[in-house]
C-alpha cells in the first residue's frame, strides 16, 4: 500500500467503528489501581488484551512483576526489524482511577462504553486507554500497510500511574537496557484545543500530602465545650489560608518558582486559554503562565465530623489532602520543609504535615528547538494541516522524569484526549474526532519515521 491509502485506512479504523470495538473491551476492564481495584484486574488487562493484540503485531512480550512489594505489574514488548534501525519508544498505562460509578450521570456506567454522538463514555476512554490503543494501531497499519515499520519498536505499558506510577523508576534502572531508545513518543493528557493536535516535553510534577490537627480523642459538646476547646477545623482552614491568599496565590516563598523565564513566556504567549475563573491565580501572570509556568496548591479532601448528618460537637481532629502541582526550578525534596518551616512561622506548629502513600511526580521540561521536536512538529502540521501547539510541559504530572533522567530519551507526547474530558471524575470521555485525527496524525508520523530513516532532519 501507498502512504495514502495507508493513512486512509488508519482513519477509516477510528470513523467507520472498529477502534470503538477494541476500546470497548478494554473498557469492560475493571482495571483500577486505586481503592477500588484489584490485582487480578491490572494483571488480566495486560495479559488478556495487551499481550495478543501486539503479538498479532509480531511483537515479543513479556509481563513483569513490579520491583516493589504490592506494586501492579509491567509490560515490555518490542519488535527489532534491524540492529542499524532506530529504536521508537512508546508508553501507556493501562489502569484508572476508581469507577465511582454513584457520581455519573445517569444512563452511563464507568466500564461500559456508551456512545453519544462524538462522545464515548467510560473509565479509561480518555485516560488512558484509548490514548495508548490509538498508537498501537497506527503502528499496526503501518506494518500491514508495508509489511515491516522500517524502525524498531519498543512498547511499556504500566498499571499503577494513578497511583503516581508505584515502582516505575525502579523497574526502568532494572530494565535499561531492554528499554535503550533513541526517542519516547507516547500519549497522555489533554490538547490545549479540541481542534488543533498538541505535543508536549515535559509535565508538571505532582506533590500529594495530609495536613492533620490532632488535639483529642473524641468530640465534644458544643455548647458546653465551645469557647473552651480549640477546633481543629478552624486551626486547619487558617493553616491552608496562609499558604494560599483568597484567590490561591502561593505564600510559602521556596515554592514560587523562578523559572519562568523569557523564552518560557514566549513559549506561552500565542497560546489560547483554558477556561479560568478571571479572579483566581497569580494576578501578574496569563492563565498559559498559571499553568503551565507556575506552581498550584489544590485541596483535593477535607475531613471532620460528618457532612452528611452533622452533630453539635467540636470534633477532635480534622484532615486535608492536598496537592502540589509544580514545575521545573521547585525543590521537590524542599517542598514539605519548606511547608513545615512556613507553618512554624505563622503560629501553626500543631499542624502535622504527613507525606502521602501515593508516589510523587517530578517536574521536567525537554528543550522544543531537540531536532526530535521539530521532526514531529513538521510530521504533524504536514499530516493535519494545523500547526500544533506545542508546549514545554504539561500542566498535569507524568513520569517523564523516568524516561529522560534513567533512561535518557528525548521526550515527546502527543495527547488525544481533551482539557473537557472529565478524566479523574465522573462521565469521563474520549471525542471520536480527535481518534479520527490522532489516527492520521500518529500513522503518518510512524511513516515519516521510517522513511527518513530515524533521524530527526527535515521532512520532504
């Protein structure tokens, strides 16, 4: 087949219902490495759907046991045409986070696929299985397209990075050698739009942990109590309001990051926004500088008493789970003293800080002049007839740092998914036209590959 009949058929794959056949099934795995998961689920998605789909393909595979006790198994796969060809990495993760199925709307079930016009509903649709199905069927068609890819082909696939990739790291120093790649092209997270391709090089790191107020056992009465006895919840809410102001700006200096520097705000100056509340971050920076140049503080829970059938009683602890997203220049082994000595400064010494279960997420930003960089921003805007937004990370956390600090890699992600999808929530979807499009837009690039032999010069 030519190039063009090739590309045609990667696109009628996604628009005449085949891709939503495969996304189906995997969907229908309950493939959860958050509370509401279970090994067997994780282990099955891999050995069930993985395994066979990219042996059809003439990959070798193989499933690994996580390096670290209880983590969630990997997957390995590769296809090695020639020992002079140029090595493609690709990644994704195979789980989600829990179904929380009572928070959809109704009509609509976590793990089955519904389809509503462009929409396709379900857990998993938009992060992060169809992102990783789209890329293994543009490497299919390519095959049956040519016969070979015309470049090797490596493939990991995690089952924990909701759970901050549990073990990840590890594996990779274990497995550095089988990973060895001149490139990581791979797909997560959202487009800045829905209808121009993005790609990223980097991701904000992710920094989970609890704030507690822990005075007593037990609630007390409030009228009898109240006046008398601290409240926790009071304590906590004034300790969160001095790390943030009103309007969330961050009040702990080490974690106002100073790399945010000319040729980074360039970078985001023609961006278009994301939706944003007009009275809500750093007031001297654009909504493209919040997030993606700048550190936030979310708290993702709070906990005392019980909202669902309050008591009159001064409860005698209160907790929040809270979150730091933060780029490139923040300390991530800072980040927690720092909290701690800003704490102390202002009178909240009885606030513990704990570190979360959950694995953290570094920062990391690759340079977008890499002549990796430029091959795919060519590839793309020749196949999709848009130039994409490129930005110099994501605003969401990765384990970016595996593939560039222990193996190496120049990095390069090309989302299919958009900002609007509802992934981590309830009625989580993928748009069938940005499927459509990624199929173009990831075939096309795999052909561009082999026909310029791997090597990152200009595309003709």
């Amino acid at each position: 087949m030519n190039r063009n009949a090739i590309i045609a058929a990667a696109s009628a794959y996604a628009r005449d219902g085949a891709l939503a056949g495969d996304l189906k099934r995997l969907v229908a795995h309950r493939s959860i490495s958050q509370s509401e998961g279970t090994p067997e689920a994780l282990m099955n998605y891999l050995a069930d759907e993985m395994v066979p789909m990219l042996a059809g393909l003439g990959y070798e595979s193989g499933i690994f046991a996580n390096p670290r006790e209880n983590g969630a198994p990997l997957l390995i796969a590769s296809r090695i045409e020639g020992d002079d060809l140029p090595t493609v990495l690709t990644y994704g993760h195979g789980d989600v986070c829990n179904g929380e199925a009572s928070r959809w709307r109704k009509g609509l079930e976590p793990f089955s696929l519904i389809i509503e016009g462009d929409k396709l509903f379900g857990r998993g649709t938009a992060d992060n299985k169809i992102q990783h199905l789209i890329n293994i069927k543009a490497l299919e068609h390519v095959i049956k397209g040519r016969g070979s890819l015309g470049f090797n082909s490596k493939i990991v696939i995690e089952m924990a990075e909701e759970t901050g990739s549990y073990g990840l790291r590890e594996f990779f120093a274990q497995q550095k050698e089988a990973l060895a790649a001149d490139v990581l092209i791979a797909s997560d997270g959202p487009r800045l739009t829905v209808d121009t391709p993005t790609m990223f090089m980097g991701s904000r790191g992710g920094l989970p942990f609890d704030l507690v107020v822990n005075l007593r056992d037990g609630d007390h009465h409030s009228g009898n109590f109240g006046g008398l006895l601290a409240d926790p919840v009071i304590i906590l809410s004034h300790a969160i309001a001095s790390i943030v102001d009103a309007r969330g700006q961050i009040q702990v200096p080490e974690w106002r990051p100073t790399s945010l520097t000319d040729d980074i705000r360039l970078a985001l100056k023609d961006l278009p926004p994301r939706r944003h509340d007009l009275d809500w971050g750093e007031t001297d920076l654009t909504p493209s500088e919040r997030v993606f140049g700048w550190n936030s503080l979310a708290v993702l829970a709070i906990s005392s008493g019980n909202i669902a059938a309050p008591q009159n009683a001064i409860a005698g602890s209160a907790r929040a789970r809270c979150q730091l997203r933060f780029v490139v220049g923040t300390d991530i082994d800072d980040i927690l003293p720092a909290l701690r000595r800003h704490l102390d400064a202002h009178g909240f010494s009885m606030v513990e800080v704990r570190e979360a279960k959950e694995e953290p997420f570094k920062a990391t930003r690759f340079p977008p002049d890499h002549p990796w960089v430029r091959f795919v921003e060519r590839s793309i805007a020749a196949s999709s007839g848009k130039s994409p937004h490129v930005l110099p990370n994501l605003a969401g956390s990765l384990p970016n740092d595996a593939f560039t600090d222990i193996l190496g890699v120049p990095t390069i992600w090309i989302p299919h998914s958009h900002a609007e999808c509802g992934q981590h929530g309830p009625n989580e979807h993928a748009l069938l036209s940005i499927a459509e499009e990624g199929m173009r837009v990831m075939t096309a690039l795999f052909l561009d590959i082999a026909d310029n032999g791997g090597k990152p010069d200009a595309i003709a």
